[in-house]
C-alpha cells in the first residue's frame, strides 16, 4: 500500500530514524535492508516479516514486480523525495531503498546444522564487512550454515547485509553462547572441525582435500585477521589446515580464505 510523505514529522515513519543505531534496532527487534538488489531478495523470501519500507520515486517504481506479490499488497511502503529519506535516514542515502523487518524471535537450532556438508564458524570476526563477505562466499559455494560466537558481528546489521548482497537473509546462522560446545557437539554427530591457520606447521588445504571424502560433512573455523583462532578452538580442531601462500605475505583476508577453502573442498 504505497503512501507519500512530505514531512518528517510523520509519525508513520518515525523508525527510520534509527537505522544508523544499531542498539535501538535490537533493542526493538528490528534489522535494516538497504538497496533495491538486497529489499529485493528480502521481499522475495518468507524468512523475515518486513515491518514496511521508505523508498524514493525510483525505487518504488524498480521494485514494482515484488511490491506486487500477494503477501506484500497490504505491506505500508512510504515515498518520499530523495532529500526528505537523506535528512529522514540521518546520512546521505544514495541507494533511495530502506526497508525495516522482524528479527527472528528464535535462534536456528544447533541440530539444523548436523549432517551439512559445509559449515563456517566464526570465532570473534567483528568487522561486519568480512560478516557480509563470509556469507556471501557461503552462499556461492553452498554451505549448510554459518555460526557464530557472541563476540562476531551481527549478520543482521545493515552494512553486514549490504556486504552479503543480501546473502545474510539466506544462509541460516545462528550465534552460539557456547561456541566451541556447540562445535564439539556436532563434532560428535560426525562433523570433522577443520581449522584455518597460517601455521607453517599445518597441513597444506590440498593435502588435507585429498584425504577427505566427498561427502564428509566440514565445519571451517575461521577467526579474525590478526589473532587467528584462539588456542582452545585450535585444539579442539580434528585437522589444522593453511593454504600455501608466498612467505612475503603474512596472511590472507578471512573472507579470501575462506572462499579458496569453500572452492577447494567443494563435491568433486
């Protein structure tokens, strides 16, 4: 149902406020999708209730295909002039696209996760641009999931989905209060955890490939930049796996890595 607006005193829009505050957003229950690509995917699934959207002339005219759905006939979408969404949003918002939706009430659950022939754990990967990028490698090479632990970055922060190409919306993830027992746990179901590192001292990625069978089901630990994972998550893992590199180079980009891992192990 599309509604214009002239006036920031609307009340009707009075959310959009605090789309560049991320704790009101989780206080509330709410995420922020940006862009026509990404409220575009967003619409097209059924994971997330979406709460409404603010667009330009433009936008709303590019999205007019998904706008037209049945479930989203009755969706509030509100127009207004490309100034009104910069001073509205707080910033200057050239993609003239915001949508609000519902964050899940619920964590997927662990069990989702056993059996999945690709998983990716992330253990303390705070930058929410190296967040977006892992997800969007996940979904390219078609992993199972994505967990996280409590000190890694939202999937759900606007800049984090934008980096996805909306990606973060499709691959379940969930966030782990026990990160290395939830591992573990899956370990025992028969997931083997194979831990990225620059070691000198692992086992090169295509050594480690040629030893596994198509179908065993791999969890890749992945951990910040600088300092790697932890020892604990190290220790926990059944393979510690590196990826050959020239010793001029201290390391790669976590997303980077994982995508030449994904890529590598990927069903012959």
């Amino acid at each position: 149902m599309i509604h214009r607006i002239a006036s920031l005193s609307d009340q009707r829009v009075a959310d959009y406020a605090h789309v560049g505050n991320p704790a009101w957003l989780l206080d509330h229950g709410l995420f922020v999708a940006e862009g026509r690509l990404v409220v575009r995917r967003l619409l097209e699934m059924d994971r997330f209730p979406v709460q409404s959207l603010l667009v330009t002339p433009a936008a709303v005219a590019a999205l007019g295909s998904a706008l037209s759905a049945g479930r989203h006939r009755e969706l509030p979408v509100y127009v207004c002039e490309q100034e009104v969404l910069n001073e509205l949003a707080g910033f200057n918002f050239h993609r003239g696209c915001l949508a609000l939706a519902k964050r899940p009430l619920d964590s997927v659950p662990l069990d989702r996760f056993a059996g999945a022939h690709r998983l990716l754990a992330l253990e303390g990967v705070g930058n929410p641009d190296n967040v977006g990028g892992l997800f969007r490698v996940a979904a390219a090479f078609s992993a199972g999931g994505v967990l996280l632990d409590l000190r890694s970055g939202d999937p759900l922060y606007r800049k984090a989905i934008r980096t996805s190409m909306g990606a973060a919306l499709r691959v379940p993830f969930t966030t782990s209060r026990a990160w290395l027992d939830d591992l573990r746990c899956l370990q025992r179901s028969g997931t083997k955890l194979v831990a990225l590192t620059p070691d000198p001292a692992a086992t090169t990625l295509q050594a480690f490939a040629s030893t596994i069978a198509a179908e065993q089901p791999l969890a890749l630990m992945l951990g910040a930049e600088e300092p790697g994972l932890t020892p604990a998550a190290r220790e926990a893992a059944d393979a510690r796996v590196r990826i050959p590199i020239s010793p001029d180079v201290d390391s790669l980009n976590v997303v980077v890595a994982a995508g030449i891992a994904l890529a590598t192990l990927q069903r012959p």
